[in-house]
C-alpha cells in the first residue's frame, strides 16, 4: 500500500510515478509505503519515503524544474532494495522486523 502524505505539485507528481512503479512490483503484500513532504515556501521541497516505518530515500526539490520521475526512479531502486531486506528477513525468521 503506499499512502501519499505529498501537498506540493512536485511531490503529487512523485507520488504518481512512485506508485506505478509500486504496482508493477511483485511480493509487496504486507508492506507499507508513506511518501512524506515538507514545503519550505522560499526555498523548496523536502520529501521523503518511508517503508514499514523506516526512510529509504530522502531528496530536496528546488522552486525550479525537477525531474521529478527520474527521483521516482531512485526511489523505487532503492525501496526495492529495503523490500528485499524485509522478504530475507521474513524467510530467515528475524523477530526484529514486525510483520504488519
């Protein structure tokens, strides 16, 4: 599931290009995504994504043009790397990760 915490358009369009990437993902049943923004109106964006309560990416948008789906890009990279943590763990037994 990923939940769109975003108010900013930089931060909707993120959360659009996110998210179809997310779906195209297999195994992420039980796993939750949040996509947090905070605006600081003169200087930019501050976003950030966490996965099961803990940040896999974090990135700065100007007030200017962004390539917002390539930021989307890096983000899913990574979430994938944190998604296949989260299975490792789940397969080996870890009790440190909470099963939602």
């Amino acid at each position: 599931m990923v939940l769109d915490r975003s108010i900013s358009r930089f931060g909707k369009d993120f959360a659009f290009y996110y998210s179809g990437y997310w779906r195209d993902m297999p195994a992420t049943e039980g796993v939750t995504v949040v996509i947090y923004e905070q605006v600081y109106p003169q200087s930019g964006t501050f976003l950030w994504v966490e996965m099961n309560q803990t940040r896999v990416y974090q990135t700065y948008f100007g007030r200017r043009y962004n390539d917002v789906k390539q930021m989307a890009e890096q983000a899913i990279l990574l979430s994938i790397n944190e998604l296949a943590n989260i299975q490792a763990g789940k397969m080996l037994g870890d009790t440190t990760i909470d099963p939602l």
